[in-house]
C-alpha cells in the first residue's frame, strides 16, 4: 500500500507531460509569472497554516482533512513550480499544465 509520502513523491516527480521547446526570452517571461505566483501561493499558505491551526485548537488538536488536502496539493505545487524556475524540469505548472 503507498503512503500518502509516496503518492505526494508520484505526483511530484512522476510521469510528466511533454514540454515544448521555448526560447530563453518566452522562458523568462514564465519565470517571471510564475515567481509572482509562487510569493502569492507562500501567502496562501501562510493563511491555510493559521486556519488549520486555529480548527486544531477548537478541535482539541484534530486537523481538519480538506484543508491538509490542500496544503498537499499546494506543496506539489510549489515544489512543480520551483522545479520549472531551476529548470530541472521544462514543464510548467498549473495553469500551463494539468493540476494534479
């Protein structure tokens, strides 16, 4: 049975989409978008933390499912988006590519 470490692993560096060649100058425009993106998706995540913090704390200490689904999924995310910005991959995150 896989763990939810290797079904995050799967879908972080599993089988990728085919990416199109893209000159230098078009790449920098991505990594411009996507470095905003990345400092929004960093306040979201401040956000949900404090969130699921406070549900933790009503809830004596049980954290609520839906909101670490989407911190899973925020973190491929992230972790997708950093991999295109280092250009260990050359496929693009969500909303170029398909969100997990």
């Amino acid at each position: 049975m896989m763990t939810d470490d290797d079904k995050a692993m799967g879908r972080m560096t599993g089988e990728q989409p085919e990416a199109e060649s893209e000159g230098l100058l078009l790449r920098l425009v991505y990594m411009i978008l996507i470095a905003v993106m990345l400092s929004l998706a960093s306040t979201i995540l401040t956000v949900a933390t404090v969130i699921q913090y406070v549900v933790m704390l009503l809830k004596r200490g049980e954290p609520n499912a839906e909101i670490a689904e989407f911190g899973t999924s925020l973190g491929i995310w992230i972790a997708k988006a950093a991999r295109y910005q280092t250009a260990a991959s050359d496929v693009k995150p969500w909303p170029w590519t398909e969100l997990d």
